[in-house]
C-alpha cells in the first residue's frame, strides 16, 4: 500500500501546472496537459499538447493538435493541425486542414488542401492539387496531380501530369504515366501513356475485337484493349489437328501509324497448351490497312518458338517459310499472319 501511495503523490506532483492559466494567453505546462498561446515557441512535451493560433516548435506526445498553422513537428499518436504544416507530422493518424508543405507519415493521413511535400502511409489523402508525393497502400488526391502517387491503389479523379505507379490506377484525365497492372483513365491528353496488364482508356483509347489466321492455327480469336501506342492483347487459338486443340495466352502490340490509312502493327503473345503443356511465343510484324472508321485488314511474317514439355511431342504446321528443330524441346518455325481486326473504339 506504501508503493501505491507514493506512486499516486508523485503522479499528482508531476501533473500539477508549472504555471497555472485563467485564460487562453498564459501557458499551461504539465506532464498530462500542455496548453501554449500563439508566440510561446517551446517544446510542448506531454500526453496532450495543444497550441492555439500559430506555433513554431515541437510538439511530443500522445494527442498534439495546433489550432491554426505549424511549423516544427508533431510526433504523437493522433496529430492535427488546424491550418498550414511546414514540417513534419509523425504518427498513426495525421490530418493538417490545410496545405502541408512538409512530411506526414503515418497511418493514416490527409490534408484537406493542397500537398507540396510528402504523404508517407497506409491511406493518403489529399483533397487539392499536389505537386508532391503520395507513397502508401491507398492514395487519393481529389484534385489535379503534379507530383506522384505510389501504392497498391492510387485514385485522382480529376488529372494526372505527374505519375502514377502501382497495382491499380485511375484518374479522370490522363497527361503522363501510368504504371501498374490495372490501368483505368476517363481520356487521353497528349503525353498521356497508360502501361500494364489491363489499361481501360475511355476517350482516346484503342479497343478491338480480331479473327485471324496463321502457321500452327487457323482458328484464332483476341481481343486488343489500351492505347494506339501500346495495347495489350488476350488471345484464343484452335486448331482441330493437334492432339491438343486450344491454347491460350496474352500479349501486347502497338500500332504505328504511315498516314491516316497505313499502319504498322508489331505484335507478341504467348500461347499455352493447357494439356499438352507446350509453350507457344510467338512475334509478328504486321502491315494494315484501315477501311472505313472500325474495320482494319493486316498480315506479316510471324515467328513462332515452340517449347516441348514432352519430347516425344510434335506440333505440325499447316505450313513453313522455315522450321528447325534445335533438340528434344525447343523449335522455331517462321510463318505468316493474317487478320481482320473491328476497331470497338473511335
């Protein structure tokens, strides 16, 4: 009982106010409960800290909120600035009501305005431009994007003319890069280039549906989805005189164009027999013709690099400008490729 006496005085000790205050402009320090005027610059140390109006500083401890801007750091559990931040905000949850010229880095972060420093977190949000950088698993800038955004998933639904690179990306208008395996913009602006798995361009994107014909199948199907300048592809094959009839397999291509009907269109997928395990990768070098607005007419010499999980296994072609076996696995045969392709896209 002793021991808890003298913890509980000390407590009491340490939480009593080096200086007493009757009003907001006289400061008020302890260990729990910190209270600053604007102008008192000094380290606010304790569980809460509160500043009122602007501050320069510190501020350490569980709970630190500022009511108008900051310039030092708060480095607490919950942190929230009432205005600017020049600084840095380091905690699980960090929230500047307006522009942060600084770093936050936490859990969770936002700002309501602009962001000219760095968010560094699980969730970012901004709700003005940026010219900054946002880095965690979710980003979200409601307004236009100069700076960066990297993540699992970045969202702007307004316009990109930084970059955005991770899993999933989508904004509304799309000036720069996109790097990621999903890719989602609303339309294109010049220097606008979308590059990963599946990249969905709204206005000024490449969309088509194609039948085709070449080497080892007579029977192919693939449809094309991106941009003119990269595109990928998800592609069907069948031919009825193989042991096993289908395959399939994904690609990119991208289209180039000689003039407002003229175009080259280079192109590689690779192909996979599901049951007899073969590997098909295939290239070709396509001259189109576009008649009409939807409708695009090409072939090319193609070369396909076949890889035998069996050795024993032989994939026949209809034909050959020239095949070579190199061992009991690898194979090269050169062909043709032809193809109707229907533009889905304007």
């Amino acid at each position: 009982m002793k021991i808890f006496r003298i913890i509980f005085i000390s407590v009491l000790v340490l939480s009593a106010p080096l200086v007493y205050a009757q009003n907001d402009s006289t400061p008020i320090y302890t260990v729990m409960y910190n209270q600053a005027p604007e102008g008192f610059n000094y380290p606010l140390i304790g569980f809460v800290n509160q500043a009122n109006g602007n501050h320069k500083g510190a501020q350490i401890g569980f709970i630190n909120t500022n009511t108008l801007g900051f310039t030092g750091a708060q480095i607490g559990f919950v942190n929230t600035i009432g205005d600017f931040q020049n600084g840095l905000q380091l905690g699980f949850v960090n929230t500047t009501d307006g522009p942060v010229n600084g770093l936050q880095a936490g859990f969770i972060n936002t700002s309501t305005d602009s962001v000219n420093g760095t968010q560094l977190g699980f969730i970012n949000t901004q709700v003005h431009a940026s010219t900054g950088l946002q880095a965690g698993f979710i980003n979200t800038s409601t307004g236009k994007l100069n700076g960066a955004q990297v993540g699992f998933v970045n969202i702007n639904p307004k316009e990109v003319t930084g970059a955005q690179i991770g899993f999933v990306n989508s904004t509304g208008k799309l000036g720069t890069l996109q790097l990621g395996f999903v890719n989602y913009a609303d339309s294109l602006e010049k220097g606008g280039f979308p590059l990963g798995f599946l990249s969905v361009v709204r206005k000024g994107g490449y969309q088509a549906v194609e039948v085709g014909y070449n080497e080892l199948f007579p029977y192919n199907v693939s449809v094309k989805i991106g941009i003119p300048a990269f595109y990928t592809s998800f592609n069907g094959a069948y031919n009825p005189d193989f042991n096993d009839e289908f395959a399939v397999g994904a690609g990119f291509g991208s289209l180039i164009s000689l003039g407002p009907v003229f175009f080259i269109n280079p192109e590689a997928y690779y192909l996979y027999q599901i049951h007899a395990e073969n590997s098909i990768t295939r290239a070709s070098l396509n001259f189109g013709v576009t008649l009409g607005e939807r409708v695009q007419l090409l072939a090319g010499p193609s070369a396909a690099w076949i890889w035998y999980a069996h050795d024993y296994d032989v994939i026949d072609p209809a034909f050959s400008f020239y095949r070579e076996r190199f061992d009991e696995n690898d194979e090269l045969v050169i062909g043709l490729n032809a193809a109707l392709r229907i533009k889905l896209s304007k």
